[in-house]
C-alpha cells in the first residue's frame, strides 16, 4: 500500500528483471520503498543485479528461472514469498523479440515466442495467485504485464511477436474482469520502441533483412514517432509504479501505451 507521497510498501516479483524495462521497473520499484524480487535466465546476470541494487541499499533479492517451465516458476515464487513474504505486485516482463517473413518462420520460432511472451504470463500469474499470497492483499493486489503497441496494430514482420503480446492484452482484460469484485487490478502497459539492449538486436534483424544498416534503421524508426525519439526504459517503469500506488486503484483492464505517440489506441 502507499504509506505516503511517492512511497509503496510490499512485495513485488518482476520478470526478466536484470536489464532494460525490467532493470528500471525493478529499480523504480525498489526506490519507493518496496521489496524487489527478480529473476532471468541466466544465474549470473541476478547476482550480479541484486549486489548493485544492494550496494545502493535497496531491498532487493532474485533466483534465476525460465518462465517458459512450470516448474521453475513455482520455485521462483516459493522462494520470492520465503524471502520477503506474500507477494502484492507482480510484474511480467520476461520477453524476447522473433519474426521475419511469415512464410520462413518455424515451428519452433512460433512457439518460444508464445511461451515466453504469453504463456509464461499465465502461468507466472497463475502461481502468484494460487500460491504467492497476491489474493490476501485485497484491493492493494496489482498485476501488470509487460505488452507492446505491436500487440494492437501489429508489426511488419514480427508475426509471432504481435501474437503473443496482443494475447497478453486479451489475457488480462479477461483476467481483470474476473478479479475486479477481490479489488486486485490488472492492467498492460505497452512500450513503443524503447531504447534498450533487444531493441538493439531488433535493429540488426531487420537491417539484415532489408539489407540495410542498424543505423538506417534507427532512423526510420525514429521517423515514424511523433515525438522523434526512443522512449527510454525509465518512462516505461514510471507508468508502472504509478499503476502499483493505490491512487492507481480505480485502473483496471486497461493496456496503456508508452510510445511517444506512436500508437493512438
């Protein structure tokens, strides 16, 4: 709950937490006063979050785990609640990036993007409410999901991508509507192009497609923003943390964007 101006007290789970969105959410998140469960894939990368964000004296702790495994994520919310104790945010940002032309994608490309943007939301939320305590908070519970403007008006050559983010919106505005009479909210917030290190890589992929250049790329990008620019992964979090304050409490079953003006519903 907030406890004051610009202050939340609780537990929060976020996923894929150890660079970009993620990274900042977490931070944001812990600089207001919340105790910051994290996770990746990749041991190393949360060590080596967690001792910075300890080193600034924030309340943070983390395991590594793939969302894409039901096991795992029952371990990863076993040990957030073993550690701080019944989780009241739960961010989903776990992703990554996947298309190209429809007709060479694979059956294999198709499904991780789908497990690993979409699936690994349910079944991330789905523990959370079974067993990371997120229903005892009552009206001060929040879910909020990490989705894409690519999830409403699609992106050229990112099939599998615009899939499972529009299925993350669909998700929890049905997901919304079923937990609005407990006051838990769930919402999406939907970045644009934000300048982090797979916008980076998405950059490559297409210039490798359109046999072009990161650079010109960049460019044309930016050209289609009204404002110009890359948002950056601290204006994503700052909609985020307004979301998990209880003056946020009446917002519900709503996918809001983050972009720049790039997206217009």
């Amino acid at each position: 709950m907030t406890t004051g101006e610009g202050t939340i007290t609780g537990v929060a789970l976020v996923t894929g937490a150890t660079s970009g969105i993620g990274r900042a959410v977490t931070e944001r998140l812990a600089e207001r006063g919340m105790q910051v469960f994290i996770c990746a894939r990749t041991a190393e990368d949360v060590i080596s979050t967690v001792k910075e964000l300890r080193d600034r004296e924030l309340a943070v702790d983390g395991l590594d785990a793939d969302v894409r495994s039901a096991r795992s994520v029952r371990r990863l919310v076993g040990a957030a609640v073993d550690r701080f104790g019944p989780i009241r945010v739960l961010v989903n940002n776990a992703g990554r990036s996947g298309g190209g032309p429809t007709a060479k994608i694979t059956d294999e490309l198709w499904d991780d993007v789908i497990d690993t943007n979409l699936t690994s939301v349910f079944r991330v939320t789905r523990e959370v409410l079974s067993n990371g305590g997120l229903m005892d908070a009552g009206g001060a519970g929040r879910i909020i999901s990490i989705a894409s403007t690519g999830g409403k008006q699609g992106v050229p050559l990112g099939a599998p991508y615009s899939a499972s983010k529009g299925g993350v919106i669909a998700f929890s505005k049905a997901l919304a509507k079923e937990l609005a009479p407990s006051g838990v909210t769930v919402n999406t917030v939907c970045p644009g192009y934000v300048e982090t290190p797979m916008a980076v890589r998405i950059r490559e992929a297409y210039a490798s497609t359109w046999n072009s250049t990161p650079e010109a790329v960049l460019e044309q990008f930016e050209a289609k923003i009204p404002l110009g620019r890359y948002s950056t992964p601290e204006e994503v979090a700052g909609l985020v943390g307004y979301l998990a304050t209880d003056t946020a409490a009446s917002i519900t079953a709503q996918a809001l964007n983050v972009c720049g003006g790039l997206g217009i519903f």
